[in-house]
C-alpha cells in the first residue's frame, strides 16, 4: 500500500463487521481447543500481535510523545480505545502507588450479540484486550499486566479491566536475539 | 461459579445475568464504528491462526471459508429483520438483489459492485468487488497465488444463501478485484 502523505484519520468499519469476526474467532478457538484456559492464553498471544502493530499507528497518528508518569499512560490508553473501538472507558480505582488502575467498560463493541453458554463460564471474552495492551505497551518500553476483574457477560454490571504497571524496561533488545 | 447438578444430569446454572442479550433492543440507530486498522489486524490474526492450523492451501481456505459461514448463519435474521421487516426473499434475483444492496451496506457500509450472471451457465452468478474490505492490507505471497482470503466473505454469502433455502456453493477468485462465484444448485434455477 501506498503511503498517503500524512492523511492519517482513518477509515471506519461498522463495528458489527468487527463483533462477528472475533465472535467467529473465539468460537473457533473454543472448537479447536478443550481447554477453556488456552483459549484464554490464545485470545492474549493473539492481542498482543495486534498490540505490537497497533501502537506504530497510534503514535503516528497521535503524535503523541513520552509520558511523564503513569497518569499520564492511562490517559493514552483511554485514547487508544476511543480511537479504535469508538469507546472512552472511564479510569478509577488508582491505587496508593499510583502503579494500577482500572478501566471501566459500560459499553463494548465487541459484546455486542455475545452471551456465554453455561460451559464457558472461565472463558475470558475479551481477553484479546490484554494481550493489546501488553504488546502496545513492550514496544514503549513499559512492561505491564492487566486482567478482568468484573465482566458483563458474567452479570456483572460493568466490565472492569485492572491494569498494572510493573517496570520499565531498560534493555530492549527484539524478541528471540538475546 | 457455582452450578448444581441434579440426579437426570441436567445442569442448572446459578448465574442469571440482569439483562439477557434478549432484553436489548434489536434495532440500534445508532451505527457504532470502529477503525479499520483495527479490524484489518484482527482480520490478519484470524488468517495467521487459520493458517498455522492448516498444512496445505486448500485446506486452509476450508477453514476460511467455515469461520465465514459461522458469521452468515447469524446475519440473516438481524439484516431481514432491520431491512425487510423480517420478510424473507423467496425469488432468487431478490434474493441476489438483497445481498449485493442491504447485506453489503450492512456489513461492508457500501453496496457491491456487480452484480452479473455467467453467459454460458444460468446456474452461475457472480458477485464483483472492486476492493474488498478483507482483502485490503492483504498481499498474498507469490507461492500462494491463487489464495484470496476474501473466501472468508464468500463463506458468509453461502451460508446465507443455504440458509435462506438457495443451496450454492460460493467461492472467491482473483478477477476484477474479487470475485465471488456462486453456484447455484439444479433445484434452484429449476424452480425459477
């Protein structure tokens, strides 16, 4: 592809497009695997291969530059959900530290005409998230965790995805050459 | 979580959601969009995962084609509901009709190019798609020459179409773009 000079704001898709693929995913990945943890372990590989990818455009077309803090980090993540899935989750729940918190989901795209069978009560839905985050987050040199807490299609009221910041990392040397 | 098990084996669950997917209102005006870059990785991860699965090309567009199918069974309902009032189309041009218009529209947010029936074979139409969304950061390498992952889509338009009582079979081509070929069934041009 081309590149076109600095036309950045990119084109939509209808996000039900998008729901019904990773709908077709998961299901696929729960046919093909017996374990509903690897399916888990799966959706998270896979977020972070988009993770990884994602962040390169999210810099170019945010411009945005280095954080000051971990405030700031999460201000960009909610960003980054609001510039891809139409979404601005709310932060809350800082810890003392200032080193986790949490993003509150009351609306998801990706939850759209999805109910969980009873079979699947471990599966983690969107735990593709993660993987994003923690992909997004490598390549900036920042090395973090996140999982749910609370998710709605288990009843709860919102979806809670609790991030945390456990260092930066120093040395980046690329996967596979240490 | 919890759940009880009662002598027939029958599991009861103990979780009851609030609202159940069937409380929430079918008809959502507003249309949610999402970034394209987003959709085409997902997309990108769906081809590596089914390609890693698979050891040869054919087998691989199988499996393209399937998750496909999965997603058309689950758009008929909703795009006849939203578009038709939930009448079905029972005449085989509308029913082409309705694929290249409303389903494209709905789920690609602009109609299908063309629409054309082969001139030799009356069983065999064509669906033409300048540039297809899934195909779009997708280059195919050169040993794979003939693979279009667009088989993805071809698979949605056949479970449509077996679904809504037209039984086909879909694939997708390299022509113009992307084109996909639908082959009807004897039993479907015979009852006009």
């Amino acid at each position: 592809m081309a590149r076109q000079g600095n036309k950045l704001d990119s084109k939509k898709v209808n996000s039900e497009m998008f729901t019904l693929t990773y709908g077709a995913l998961v299901s696929q990945l729960m046919k093909d695997y017996d374990n509903v943890e690897d399916v888990n372990k799966q959706l998270d590989r896979m977020g972070y291969n988009i993770g990884i990818r994602l962040i390169e455009d999210f810099l170019a077309r945010t411009q945005s530059t280095r954080c000051q803090d971990f405030k700031e980090t999460a201000e960009k993540i909610q960003l980054g959900f609001r510039i891809y899935l139409g979404i601005s989750p709310n932060i809350s729940n800082w810890s003392a530290s200032g080193d986790e918190f949490s993003l509150i989901f009351e609306t998801n795209p990706m939850l759209e005409f999805v109910e969980l069978p009873d079979n699947c009560t471990n599966l983690k839905y969107c735990n593709v998230l993660t993987g994003v985050l923690r992909g997004a987050c490598e390549m900036i040199q920042l090395d973090i965790t996140s999982k749910f807490i609370q998710d709605q299609l288990k009843g709860d009221n919102v979806t809670e995805l609790r991030v945390k910041f456990i260092k930066t990392i120093q040395d980046a040397i690329p996967a596979g050459e240490d | 979580m919890n759940s009880s098990t009662n002598t027939t084996g029958i599991t009861i669950s103990v979780i009851q959601p609030k609202t159940s997917i069937l409380d929430k209102p079918i008809n959502t005006k507003v249309k949610h969009e999402i970034s394209i870059n987003l959709y085409a990785l997902l997309f990108s991860e769906l081809v590596q995962y089914c390609q890693n699965k698979s050891s040869s090309v054919p087998e691989f567009q199988t499996k393209l084609h399937e998750v496909g199918q999965s997603i058309g069974a689950k758009l008929i309902d909703i795009n006849f509901y939203r578009e038709k009032n939930g009448k079905r189309e029972i005449k085989l041009l509308n029913m082409l009709q309705f694929i290249k218009i409303n389903l494209w529209k709905n789920i690609f947010g602009k109609e299908c190019d063309k629409l054309e029936r082969a001139n030799d074979d009356e069983r065999t139409y064509y669906l033409i798609e300048q540039d297809s969304l899934v195909n779009k950061f997708i280059s195919v390498p050169k040993d794979k020459g003939s693979l279009n992952c667009a088989i993805f889509v071809a698979g949605m338009v056949e479970a449509v179409l077996n679904n809504c009582g037209f039984k086909s079979t879909v694939t997708a081509h390299w022509h113009k773009g992307t084109t996909y070929m639908i082959q009807f069934d004897e039993q479907v041009i015979a009852r006009g």
